[in-house]
C-alpha cells in the first residue's frame, strides 16, 4: 500500500492556538493543502489542549501555530516513519523550521544525538539526524509517547523543550530535513519575547535529568553564548513621552 493511502488514516494534526501562535487559521489551511492530508485536524490551547483530544489517531503531527508546513512536509516524515531503513523505529519525527527566507531557524536548531555512532551515522546515509534535543514546531510524535512517564503534567506544547528531551531520552527520534516549516513572522520586540522565553527554558532543563550530566558543561555555554547574543540583540527601548 503507498504511503499516502496508509498515512491518511492514522495521523490527527493538532495545532496549539495562543499568544503569537493564534494564526491558526493560517496552519489549518497549511494543513488542509498537504499533499498528505491527515485523517483529522484539531485546533486546541497551547496548555493542556492533549488531554481532552477525541481523535483515536495512533499518530499526532503537532503544530505549534507559528509555523506552516509546506505542501510535503507530512508525506516526508512518514516516508521515513514506513522506511526507516537501517534506524530503529523512530518514536519521533521533526521537520526543518526555517525563516521566510529559507535560513535555519535559529530559535528552533536541534541538537543531534551522537553517543550512539552507529545510529548517527546510519541516520546520516538515510540523509536524516538522530536527535537529542529539538523545539517544537512540526513534530509526528507516536500517541503512546506523548505522555512521559513520571512527569505527566509536561506538555507537548507548553513545555516543549523539555518535553522533547524526555521523550527522546527513552527512544529514538529524527529530524527529517526534507520536511520543511516556515515560522511565521513576528515583530522584533515579539521575536525578543519568544527569544527570552526559550533562554530561560534552556536554563530550566539544566537543572533536570533530561540532560546526560556528561553533556550539561557543553549545553550550559551555549546557553551563555546565546543569553549574551540575546542581551546584545535587545530591541531599543523607547524613551519616556515617547
């Protein structure tokens, strides 16, 4: 059976509607202009929007409504979803986010997974990444992963980092370059806010056991080089009467 007439019938697309990500509206008809259209769509709060989820779907793509997914995206990840090939099966798939202009989104750069070469490598000759950590945006999680055991109140959405990082913990995940999403423009004092929020995300997860204690002295100065990044980056305040 081809990929599109299976993938059809077991993913729900849900997409997380709040602050800078109300566009939904947009992602939806993203969504609905798949070459793949997920059996279902969903739109939900970014908190919380899971637990009351109906669909019985044994995959969720889950948008967090400041992307939208180009026309192939979900056939892309399920490519690899039916052929990983010599990977073990992945319990996650990412897309790419990039800018409008087709940059790497920098807020939404991954971390790959190296310990185990063998995937690594293995994942590199089925030109896609092994992966440690990643943001959300455009995520094909398996339904039975998306609770983590021991911390249930982590969201997929609201706590995305280290949600994520839990998750990819306990089983393999990919980042599927070919699979592309474009963030969606914000203003630069909203960009700010976002970039601020992910900052203090970061230093959360430092003090987790999401992160192998072997890998923290690396995450914590990057953490320090974009906190200095972030600082110099500051949009211009405006001055009083103004």
């Amino acid at each position: 059976m081809a990929v599109g007439e299976v993938g059809a019938d077991r993913v729900c697309a849900v997409i997380a509607s709040a602050e800078e990500t109300s566009r939904a509206a947009s992602v939806l008809e993203a969504v609905r202009g798949q070459t793949l259209r997920p059996r279902d769509q969903v739109v939900v709060p970014r908190r919380g929007g899971l637990a009351a989820l109906r669909a019985d779907s044994p995959w969720l793509w889950l948008l967090d409504g400041s992307v939208l997914p180009e026309p192939p995206a979900l056939e892309r990840l399920l490519q690899v979803l039916d052929d990983p090939g010599p990977l073990p099966a992945p319990v996650l798939l990412a897309s790419k986010i990039v800018t409008p202009a087709g940059a790497f989104d920098r807020s939404s750069l991954p971390v790959a997974q190296v310990m185990d070469r063998d995937v690594a490598i293995a994942a590199f000759e089925r030109r896609v990444v092994s992966l440690r950590l990643v943001r959300g945006g455009s995520l094909l999680v398996n339904r039975e992963w998306v609770s983590v055991p021991g911390h249930p109140s982590l969201d997929p959405f609201a706590d995305d980092l280290e949600w994520a990082a839990r998750i990819l913990w306990r089983g393999p995940g990919m980042l599927v370059p070919g699979s592309v999403a474009v963030r969606l423009p914000v203003d630069a004092r909203a960009a700010h806010r976002r970039a601020r929020r992910q900052l203090v995300e970061r230093a959360k997860l430092l003090r987790t056991d999401a992160i192998d204690p072997t890998d923290k002295p690396w995450f914590a100065l990057t953490v320090l080089e974009d906190g200095l990044e972030h600082l110099r980056s500051a949009p211009a305040r405006r001055g009083r009467g103004t």
